[in-house]
C-alpha cells in the first residue's frame, strides 16, 4: 500500500471508531431516515427493501436505485452507509461514486461472485464487512475492510445467530491470545488468514477494526445481549421499522445499547414497546444468508 | 486529579486510553447516578453529536452538566463535543451552546473528504490532526482565543474553562493536547501565560 492509501485507510477504520457505541439502522426512505435520526441512530443504512422483505419477496435483490440513496443522503446529516452484492465491485464503484459514507459488502443481497470478494483495498470509501468467525473476519479485513459486524442471520427477528457468531469469534480470539508466539503461523494456516492480522490478535486480544453486531437484533434486550457479549455497537435492520412503534423501540435500543448493563433501565425501556417484528425461527428459515461468502 | 469522560456513545475509550498513558484517574458517564462522583475535569469524545445531544437529555445529564460547565467546570470537546459546546452551530442543532463559537457540522463534506494534516497548535508546536468528517469554526467571539487553524479554518480555541478541537488527539499517539487540558485545570490561571513563553 502507498502513504496515501495506508493514510486513507487509517481514516476509514477511524469513522468506524466514531461509530462505537451507536445503533445502525436500516431505512428504506427519506421520511424513515429522518425518524432515524431523530430517535438517535448514529447512522443509517439506506436500502430498498429491509431484509425481511427481501426474504419475503425472493428472487435477486441488489443495490438499491442511487436516486433513493441520495434522497437519503439528503434527508439526514449523519453517515449514510448502502448495500453492494459480495463480490460487485461495480456496485461499490457506484456507490463511491455517489461518495457514499460506508459500504457494506452484504451477504443480505444476491451474492454477485461465488468465489471472490471485493478487492476493497482499490477504493477510497470505507468498507463493512459480515463474519461468522475469527477466519472471515480477517479474511475481509486482509481484503480492505475497516469495519467487520457479524452476520448473524438477517431479516429474522432471531438472533440466536448473531450470538453465536459473536461467541465464536471472541472465543477464537482468546484462544490466539493464549498461543504461543511459534504457534501462530499453524494458526494461521488453518484459519486461512495472514499471519501479521492473526499476530495482531494475538497481540492485543481484538481485532485491528471496529467489531460490531448485526442479524436479527429486535429488542433493546438483544442489543444490550450483543453488547454485553463484546460488540463494539448495534446495526438494527428489520427490527425497527417491522414493529409497531418504530420510533419507541428505536430509540429505546439507543439507550440500551449506552447503558447495556443496567438492567433495571432497559426492564423500564422494555416497556409498552407495542408488537416486535414477528421473527423466523432458525428452523422455519428457507433461505440461509449467512452461508454466502466464507 | 480525576477526569470523567462522557461515554453516551463515540470514541470515549480512545480518551481513557490517552488518560491511562498520562496516569491520570478517570471515569465514564452514561446516567445521571455517575455525576455522583466528584471530578475535576470532563471530556466530551468524538462521535455523532445528535446522538449523544438526544441521550444527554433522555438520561438527565443536560442540566447537571450545563450547569457545571457554566460553573466553570474545565472541559475538552473534540470533534462532536466541540459541537455540543459551541453556540451557535450551522447545519445542526445547538447543545450546551456555553462557547462563544460558531461551527459548521460536517463543514468539510463525507467520508471522502476525511483527512490527515499537521499544523501549529498555539504554546504546543505542530501537532496530529485527523479531521473525520469534521466540523470547522466559523467564527469565534467574546474573550475566545484561536489555538489552531488548518487548512484556513479555525480547528481549535480556548475559552476560560473550555477547550475545543475540531480534530481527534484522541486518534494519535501524541499526548500533547490532553497534557495540556490537564494542566490548565491543575493551574488554571497561568496556563496560557506559561503556554506562550
């Protein structure tokens, strides 16, 4: 890498820093984003369809019409992130071009390479990337991306696999930690990663990006669980604006994901939140988005 | 000395980071039931400032630490806190608005124009700046002082207890500016006399 693409790396693994301790929620119109906002999102994701949607309507889902996007680039003054196919870099080209705040490569659209992922180190916008484990994570984060969440299972309402995903990961996590330095290259080998991103972990018990949660999330209880569990931070998707009173229950996981462990706030935010998305169960799944790009 | 570092939301562990190397004792608020404890100096971080704006007010911390602020509480703001101190702030609202600055929001656009510069900063030398998608001062007024201008902008100042950076030092390893908002709260007259020989 160049001075000035280390450089422009560093700033985009930055903004992520800046993103901690917020809730990312997914919009799908101006009028959404602003409501967004107001309840205290610290940025929005801005797609056509959330991924319950998606789910429900099949077919190839792709990038949402860079018309919408800037409608909601417009309509609020904080980070406005949007959703490419693994693998499209074209998508990302046009995302960047509409100088998008963060992209996210998302396994919740139709994968557009079976095999390979984003060259993410050949663009200047920032990248967020989903993983299961500690292997993906630096798989994407060896390919540019600055940011890594988990993949959870999106759409949902379920997020038994969000949990797993984060449990996974910060277990593998200590257990580099706890290697010995001559071990690391074994490790790395299995885990298919580089070996200086693996020596980084080892070296300092986390990732070298911001680590946040996502996939199923739908209470201020599960938000305050991915926290308590290690998240950097909260993407919410279907979960807000699939309930009955989005504006409540979005600002109710703003709060609980400031103060994750106090539970007698988030038992008082937990209240009169009216209907939560119905949900899937694990098991009733048809479609299995967390699979798409290992 | 103790510092407290509002953690509603941003980069505050990054603050604590940069406290822990200058061995200075700190704590987090994130509820009224914090401001029980007593501190000397407060850290407003790096982050959304609508977000951390809302929660002040949901979490009842708005009036307690307007109050203190006004009092003459020393406090630091980069970035989001230079916002919610500034008083009058062109493209949001205004917070604490107990700094007699006007700021631009996003005054240099999105994520694609997030940048890395050194400049001088006043009584210091030339220091870091990373500026993401950063704010600028405008203008300042009142017994304001300038500490830094870049690119043509004002990116920090003074104003009796309070210090502001458009900039994150909380990003680098230079601990400069935290040293010396510590020093102007342990002798708080002679700070910028010393700072200027």
């Amino acid at each position: 890498m160049s001075n000035q693409q280390e450089n422009r790396y560093e700033l985009n693994k930055q903004l992520a820093q800046m993103l901690k301790g917020g809730v990312i929620m997914d919009v799908t119109t101006p009028e959404q984003a602003k409501i967004a906002e107001t309840a205290g999102a610290c940025a929005v994701m801005a797609l056509e369809r959330i991924p319950a949607d998606i789910r429900a309507a099949g077919g190839v889902s792709r990038m949402s019409d860079p018309k919408m996007i800037k409608g909601i680039q417009e309509a609020v003054s904080i980070p406005v992130m949007a959703k490419c196919r693994i693998g499209h870099f074209v998508e990302a080209q046009i995302l960047e071009a509409i100088e998008i705040d963060y992209i996210d490569e998302s396994e919740v659209l139709s994968p557009a390479d079976d095999k390979y992922h984003i060259d993410k180190t050949r663009f200047q916008v920032p990248f967020v990337c989903g993983a299961r484990d500690l292997g993906e994570a630096l798989r994407r984060i060896a390919e540019g991306a600055s940011m890594i969440r988990t993949k959870g299972e999106p759409g949902t309402g379920d997020v038994v696999q969000a949990v797993r995903h984060m449990r996974t990961m910060n277990a593998e996590i200590r257990r580099i930690q706890n290697l010995r330095g001559d071990e690391l290259f074994e490790a790395a080998k299995q885990l298919e990663v580089p070996i200086d991103l693996l020596r980084y972990v080892h070296e300092n018990g986390k990732l070298p990006v911001v680590n946040f949660a996502a996939g199923g999330v739908a209470t201020p209880a599960d938000a305050a669980l991915m926290m308590q569990l290690g998240a950097e931070g909260v993407f919410v998707g279907s979960g807000i604006f699939k309930s009955g009173n989005p504006e409540k229950r979005a600002a109710a996981i703003v709060q609980a994901v400031t103060n994750y462990t106090d539970a007698k706030l988030i038992a008082a935010l937990s209240e009169d939140l009216g209907e939560a998305m119905v949900g899937i169960n694990e098991q009733e799944i048809a479609l299995i988005m967390e699979e798409r790009g290992k | 000395m103790t510092i407290a570092v509002l953690a509603l939301q941003g980069a505050f562990l990054e603050h604590e980071r940069a406290l822990k190397k200058l061995g200075v004792d700190f704590f987090e608020i994130r509820q009224a039931a914090d401001l029980t404890t007593p501190f000397d100096g407060l850290i407003l971080p790096g982050g959304e400032s609508t977000v951390m704006g809302k929660l002040l007010h949901e979490l009842h911390l708005y009036v307690p630490l307007k109050k203190k602020i006004q009092a003459g509480l020393p406090v630091f703001g980069t970035c989001a806190g230079l916002i919610l101190l500034a008083g009058e702030v062109i493209g949001g609202s205004m917070h604490f608005g107990t700094m007699d600055i006007s700021v631009r929001r996003n005054a240099y656009g999105r994520q694609l124009n997030s940048f890395y510069t050194e400049a001088p900063f006043e009584g210091i030398g030339t220091v870091p700046m990373t500026f993401i998608r950063a704010p600028y001062i405008a203008s300042v007024s009142g017994d304001t002082r300038i500490l830094a201008r870049a690119d043509g902008h004002i990116v920090a100042a003074m104003q009796k207890n309070q210090i502001v950076t458009a900039f994150h030092p909380e990003l680098n390893e230079d601990l400069r500016i935290h040293q010396y908002f510590l020093d102007s709260i342990r002798v708080p007259a002679t700070v910028s006399s010393s700072y200027l020989s």
